[in-house]
C-alpha cells in the first residue's frame, strides 16, 4: 500500500495476497502429502515454500484482525524467490546462476579498490574546494539569489556523494561549473 492508494486497489492487492497464500497453502499441503512429512521437511526449497505459506497464513488471517500493519509484511518479496527453484530444472539457468555465484568475490574485489578510489579522491576534493563553494558574495554566479549547492566538498560525507555523482555521471556538468567557479576560473 501507498499513500494516496485508492481503496479499490487496496482491496484488489489484498484479495490477489489472499489468493495466492490459498494456492500457495494448497501447494505445500499437496507436497506433503505426495512426498510425506520426512521427505517434505528435508528438503531446503520445500522448507521455504513452508515458511512463506505460514508468514502469510499469520499475515493474512491472524495478524490483519489485530493491527492492520504487520511486520510480516515483509516477507511477501520473498515469494520472488521462489522463481529460483526452476534452477533445478534447467541446465542453461543453472549455468547462469553458477556463473553468478563465481563472479561474486571477483566483483567485491572491484568494489573495494573502487572504494579506495572514491575515498582518495573525495579526500583531494576535500583538500582542494572545501569551503569554497559558498557563492553568496559571486556576482558572476548567482543573481541575487544563491545558496551551497548540493553537492560540494565541505565534509567526507558531501565530498563522497558528489565523486559517487560524477562516477555515476549523472549532473557531473553542475559539479563541474561550481568547481570552476569556486577556483576563480570563467565557466
């Protein structure tokens, strides 16, 4: 739910809920009757699926009566994850996630030199242009009306923010003129 929600889409995501926790219910109840309880309960994936039908069981029938907004909510995004037991049916899914799963330590490895990159460059951005992006007295800058702009260098935190920016490049063009400007160079 959001703000603003209107009370038939309220209702109609309530009922969609409702509905798939009872085919969700059924399909639990079904595996553990085909496969019986010492089967059924050794298995990882069947596991999840019982802990998702029961958080919704208690979402949607025990807890909804008492508050109306449960932290089991929650637990509905998990539902997502379900789609990953199809991993077991097919080579060229399984292949994909194995992949994945190798690149993992490879790519937190970039992420920490990427860090060491961003932490350095925040630190000379800091050394160079802290305090010096207060435009109030800039005639050239401002026309009356100016205050910081947003990302400057003034502490770790804002300097951090706006190298993450520029590497996102996303208004890098605005840093870079406010740079300019507070070095005294014509933009």
């Amino acid at each position: 739910a959001y703000y603003g929600m209107s009370d038939g889409m309220k209702n109609g995501l309530d009922l969609a809920n409702t509905v798939f926790t009872c085919i969700f219910g059924v399909e639990v109840v079904v595996r553990l009757f085909s496969q019986g309880p010492q089967r059924y309960l050794t298995s990882p994936t069947n596991l999840f699926d019982l802990t998702i039908v029961v958080m919704g069981v208690l979402d949607d029938f025990v807890l909804s009566t008492s508050s109306g907004i449960s932290a089991l909510r929650a637990f509905r995004a998990l539902r997502a994850l379900r789609v990953l037991k199809l991993g077991k049916n097919t080579s060229q899914l399984q292949r994909l996630l194995r992949v994945l799963r190798n690149t993992i330590p490879l790519v937190r490895a970039f992420a920490v030199i990427w860090l060491i990159f961003l932490i350095v460059f925040c630190l000379v951005g800091m050394q160079l242009f802290s305090g010096r992006m207060d435009f109030e007295d800039n005639e050239n800058y401002c026309d009356g009306f100016c205050e910081k702009p947003r990302a400057h260098f003034d502490n770790l935190g804002w300097a951090f923010l706006s190298i993450f920016q520029m590497c996102t490049i996303e208004n890098w063009n605005d840093i870079e003129y406010s740079v300019a400007v507070s070095r005294g160079v014509p933009a």
